[in-house]
C-alpha cells in the first residue's frame, strides 16, 4: 500500500501553502513548534549494531546486559526512521552507564563507550539533520548509579538523600545538587547541536527548580524542546499524562471499548488551556501495547497510531511499534529492532505522515469532535485553507455516520485518501461515510468536480477503437480460416 507518492502529489496541489511565497515558508519554519513535530523513541543500545568495536562485554542473547547497537548504528539505518516519517528522533540517555538502558548513570560528563565516541554522536546528529530530524536526549536529574562520581566523593556526601538497589537520590531540595545539575545540562546541551531534552526522573524536584533548568536549556539554544516523561506542572514544551497514555491503550486494545476519557487533555489543548500533552500508546517504562491487546494487534496497532498521529498533541512512537513488538515492561519490552519490516505497516505509518507534515491544518489547525462513542470517533481538523475528516471505526460493525452538508459546504466532497473513494451529498443533504469495523479513513473535503465530460469521451473512444481493434482481428481469423 505505497501511496506516499500518490498522497504527496494530491495533498500538496490542495494546500494554499504550495503557492506560498519564499518569506512565508521561511517564517513559517522559524514559529515551529513542538506541535509540529513526531517523536520516535529508541533505546541505542537495541536499534543496530554498526561496529564490532565497543561490543566489550556484550551479550545480544542476553536481554539484560548491553546488545552491542551504536551510534554508528543509528547512521547506518537512520533512512528507516526517516521513511517513517519522524522529525524527532529520542535516542535515551547516552552518558555513562552500568545499564543497557541509560538507567546507571556514573557520570554526566561522559558518553557511554558501548555506544562510541563524542564524534560519532556528533555525526549522528548531523546525519539526521540533513534530513530535517531533530536528535533530542534524556537527561536524568536523579536515581543514578550508587557508583556515580558525585556519590563517590566524599564532599558531597551530603549531597544524598537515599539510596536502594544499586541506586541514589540526590537531594534535590539542596542548592548545591540544583546548581551542579543545571550547570551539567547546559554544559551537555552546549556542546553538542541537540534539537530536545526530556528530563527524567524528576523524583522530588520542585516547580520552580525545574522552570530553572528548562530556562537555562533554553538560553542555550530558544528552539531546543524540552519535555519530560513524569507529570509536571512546570513549563515543558509538552505534558505528559499517565491517564492519556493509558486511555489510548484502553481505548485500542479491542474494539467497542469505552472512549469517553480519550480526549481529556486533547481537547483542553485543542482549546488554548494548556501544552500539548504526548499522545502514546506506550513507552519505555511500561508494557508493550501489543501486549495488552485482546484482538489482533496489526489492526489494533495501525487504528491507534492514526489517533496518536492526528489528534491535537504531540505524537511520541516507541522503536518497534511498527514491528508490533511485544513484551512486559523491562528487557522483554527492550528486544533487538528486527528490521524484517512489515512493509504494509510501514508504509501505511509514512503515508499517514506525509499527510500530516505536508498539512498545517493537521498539526496545528481547529479541531472539532463530531462523534466519540465506544471506539468510534470522528473529528474535523480545519483552517480557512483547507478541511480534514478524520473516522476511526474501532467498534464490531460496520458503522455509519452523516455529515451534513452545512457542516461540510455546498459544492462538496470527500476524498478518501487511503481507498481512493469520494463521498458526494445524498439527496437528504448530507454526506454519508460508512466505515467497516476496524477501519481508519481519512477524508479531504475538496471543490466537487462534477462529471468530467472530456474524460468519458476519450474513453468512450478508446473503447470503440479497442472493439474495432477485437472484431478486425476475429474477421481477419475467419478469413485466414476460409482460405485454408
């Protein structure tokens, strides 16, 4: 289902922003927010493993040990993420660690060898600039390794506030820690052409301490996005809400499940309330989505990551997702990135894409619910340029819904971007979308084109000359046939 080049050419002779001047694309790209952006989220260590030359100790058979992926890795199939579509790419945290997963921190001032050397990030960086991909990192304010070099100095031993497992807290309460952690940000967010920061492990941190720290990042660089994967009321460019996340889960684990919590923080956003919030199926903490999925989960997989990827926010996409990878939460949910690619799913999330970053008016434009009703929703995302029709039937059965036509506007229709359909006013004035179960479409409302006469005459030619064409050669055979 290859239709990216197909939905580029139909999508960008619809968009006003085709024939946008220079400034305006310029400006455009200089105002682009965190809104306009998709994250993909990948652990180094799990995505490939480019080089021999850091495998020290590694152990691929091994879930809980380092798997040998590298930066080198990410060079090397980085036209993956980009075929997906994704502008941000979220590579976890990179410093020093005891852990596969960037979780036993020892020093914010290194980079973990497993995974190469400050010149290879910077060249993964630049790799995935070329392609207008933003790298963003973790940077963990606590619960690092009991060996990190800040526990193992005496003077700053009152610089902990506990520790358990193998871990430590720094008190972040203390002036010291907030001063030693903000200066080892910024030092990190300097040094290399980052496009995001997410921090994590905020523990007990308070507001006003973190406002300070995502305002020295932005002094660093003001278009560097800054988001966390706790809930805050601090000034991220994004919230993250554990009640989101686990809507979407519920909501695409089966069909006719209950979706009136779906769009709890989305349409607070989509009325000016509030950030964004990050909109997931799941993440690196939790369980594979696939995982709690009751149905198939190709098809539960593809409804849930048209929800994440058209509603107002900010949609964040775990490595794998489009493998349908499964798993508890922890090294099971980690496995080794396969790339024997389900194309169908690939190709399905990159066309899906390519609309959405071709349009403003998908990212950024108003939004209007029209139906949400045990997994069955539709919405309208539109501007003065143009208008979208979003209908996701997750429900048992084939599904119908009237739009009418003051809603749509006279001279009318609507095209159906993922079957080639086109839906026109029936006599009762509306335009009637029937959805078979567990089917996303998406519509674009477009000037109705009427009966092109021009078209049928030609082809009503190219009939006649290919009868013509058939009888000849049946006379032809009847006379060779009669000479013999």
């Amino acid at each position: 289902m290859k239709l990216t080049k197909w939905i580029s050419a139909t999508v960008a002779s619809a968009l006003v922003a085709a024939s946008f001047s220079l400034t305006t694309v310029v400006n455009a790209q200089e105002t682009r927010t965190i809104a306009d952006e998709t994250i993909y989220d990948l652990l180094v260590d799990r995505y490939f493993n480019a080089t021999a030359e850091n495998d020290y100790n590694a152990d691929p058979k091994d879930n809980t040990q380092f798997a040998g992926g590298d930066f080198r890795g990410l060079i090397d199939k980085f036209s993956l993420i980009t075929d997906l579509g994704y502008s941000i790419v979220s590579i976890g945290s990179i410093f020093k660690t005891e852990k596969y997963d960037g979780s036993m921190v020892t020093s914010y001032d290194e980079i973990e060898p497993h995974f190469g050397t400050a010149k290879e990030l910077e060249a993964v960086i630049d790799t995935y600039s070329q392609s207008n991909v933003k790298v963003m990192i973790d940077f963990p304010l606590t619960n690092v390794s009991e060996n990190h070099e800040w526990a193992q100095d005496p003077a700053k031993a009152e610089w902990l506030a506990s520790s358990s497992e193998g871990k430590v807290q720094w008190d972040l309460q203390n002036e010291e820690v907030q001063q030693a952690l903000l200066d080892a940000v910024v030092e990190f967010a300097s040094a290399y052409k980052f496009g995001g920061v997410r921090l994590t492990n905020l523990d007990n941190a308070d507001t006003e301490f973190l406002n300070e720290i995502i305002a020295a990042i932005k002094a660093v660089n003001e278009n560097l996005y800054v988001i966390t994967n706790e809930e805050s009321d601090a000034n991220f460019d994004a919230n993250y809400s554990s009640e989101t996340t686990e809507a979407f889960r519920n909501v695409y684990k089966n069909v006719d499940q209950d979706s009136s919590n779906l769009l709890t923080n989305i349409e607070a956003y989509a009325k000016g309330e509030q950030t964004p919030t990050q909109l997931m199926l799941d993440n690196l903490l939790t369980d594979r989505f696939t995982l709690t999925n009751e149905a198939y989960p190709p098809t539960r997989t593809r409804l849930g990551i048209v929800a994440t990827l058209l509603l107002p926010g900010v949609p964040v996409t775990q490595y794998g997702t489009e493998l349908v990878m499964n798993g508890e939460a922890g090294p099971e949910a980690h496995q080794l990135y396969n790339f024997k690619t389900d194309e169908e799913m690939t190709d399905f999330i990159g066309d899906v894409q390519t609309l959405r970053s071709q349009s403003e008016t998908l990212r950024n434009g108003e939004f209007k619910l029209l139906k949400n009703e045990d997994g069955y929703l539709a919405f309208e995302r539109f501007s003065e340029e143009e208008r979208w029709i979003v209908v996701i039937n997750n429900t048992g059965k084939t599904t119908r819904i009237d739009i009418s036509e003051e809603e749509i506007g006279t001279g009318k229709e609507l095209l159906a971007l993922l079957d080639s359909d086109t839906i026109r006013v029936n006599k009762d004035g509306n335009y009637p979308i029937i959805l078979d179960r567990e089917i996303v479409e998406i519509f674009q409302v477009k000037d109705e084109k009427g009966i092109n006469k021009g078209y049928l005459a030609a082809l009503a030619v190219v009939y006649i000359l290919f009868i013509s064409f058939v009888i000849a050669i049946i006379k032809r055979g009847k006379r060779l046939r009669t000479e013999q």
